[in-house]
C-alpha cells in the first residue's frame, strides 16, 4: 500500500530557513531536508542576502542543521556560489564533520572542492579555516 504524500502544508515542518546578521555577515540556516520541494525555500532567503548584502558583507549558509541535502540543494548551493561570485561577494558554507549524510552527498558530486565549506558557524563568520 502507498504511503500518503504530504500535503504542501504539510512540508512546512521539512525545512526551516532563517536569516540573521552576525558582525559582518549574512547568516542563512536551514534545519531539515533539502530536497526538490524544500529546496524553494532555501533558495528565497539566499537570494535577497546576496543581491542587498554590503560589498563588504559575508553570506554564510549555516547547514548544520540540514538532515537531508537532495541534488536540488546541491544545485541550489552551486548556483548561489556562482551568482555570489559574479557580484564579487563570498558565500560560505557551514557544515559540522558530524553530517555524514550531508558531507557525503557533496564529497560523492565533488561540490566540496568548490564550495568555500566551514566546520563551525564562527569559523565561517570570521573566514578561519
């Protein structure tokens, strides 16, 4: 027997996104699944981080609380990546040596080569690797 699909309504509990400052960065976290229809979410508080973020300003992606990261969200994060380039911003990743699940997808794709990927939230903010 199938199991139900959930109802839009129901994705709402799958991920949630917020956004912060913290010094001179942009902090977007996301906690849950990223997949093709959480990947929307994510994805609408990124774009208004890189395009009103100071010259100066920091964009840090905060996964660390990401369960789930389908290839949409890996799409999400390389597109991001780009169009932070092209507007002469950084974009930082957050993701804690803890999220095999996570680290894996993107080490498999070989998106971790081309991420700026940070262990810890304060590392990401301060640029320390």
């Amino acid at each position: 027997m199938h199991e139900p699909q959930p109802e839009p309504d129901d994705l709402e509990g799958q991920l949630t996104v917020t956004s912060s400052t913290h010094a001179h960065a942009i902090v977007v976290a996301a906690a849950g699944e990223i997949d093709v229809l959480t990947a929307p979410r994510l994805s609408a508080a990124l774009e208004p981080a890189l395009h009103h973020a100071a010259a100066d300003n920091v964009i840090v992606c905060d996964l660390t609380g990401v369960t789930f990261l389908a290839s949409h969200g890996i799409e999400l994060l390389l597109r991001a990546t780009e169009q932070a380039q092209e507007m002469r911003r950084t974009l930082r990743v957050v993701i804690t040596p803890s999220q095999v699940n996570v680290s894996r997808s993107l080490e498999l794709t070989g998106v971790d080569r081309v991420l700026a990927l940070y262990p810890s939230l304060d590392e990401a903010v301060n640029g320390q690797h």
